[in-house]
C-alpha cells in the first residue's frame, strides 16, 4: 500500500492539527550554541526535556529554518495518527 504524506507550510493549518492532536509549539532546551531544536509536544508523547514556546516564537524559527510539517494521510491504517516530522521544505516526500 502506498501511503500518502502531508507536509504543510501554513501556520494556521499547522496550528489546527497540533490543537486536534492535542500538542503544543515546544523546543529542546537552548544550550550556550543557540537555541534548540523546534519539536511540537504531544501530550503522552514527550521523549526529551521540551521547554513550551508561544506560536510566535516557534513560526519565526519554523520560518527562519525553512521546515514543513509532514504527517500521514489519516485514513492510513483506519484512524488518525500522531506521528510527523519537521522536514525541509523541498523534502523529495512531498506530493506532487
């Protein structure tokens, strides 16, 4: 079976599936280098220390680094899935 991805760039559908899949705009802790890596945090889901950052922050570093958001088509497998990825935006998985 092929599976079809999703990669957006639109804040406000972005914004709309963090919220459906109960997630909030979040970043590793910054250390002396820069700030860390930008993460959405799933409730249940946290796998490292995620410090909550404001939509604004985390749009203007999404922006700044040139990512998409990237998830599965939710018809997949019969249910709606939690999984993504940030990716670059000319990420090669990206449909036509």
């Amino acid at each position: 079976m092929t599976s079809h991805l999703h990669i957006i760039t639109d804040h406000e559908e972005i914004r709309r599936w963090t919220e459906a899949h109960h997630g909030a705009p979040a970043r590793t802790a910054g250390t002396a280098a820069g700030s860390g890596a930008l993460h959405i945090d799933l409730v249940g889901v946290r796998t490292a220390e995620l410090e909550h950052i404001s939509w604004q922050e985390w749009f203007t570093a999404f922006e700044e680094q040139g990512l998409a958001l990237c998830y599965p088509d939710p018809h997949i497998h019969g249910g709606t899935s939690a999984w993504f990825e940030l990716v670059p935006r000319d990420d090669p998985r990206a449909a036509p």
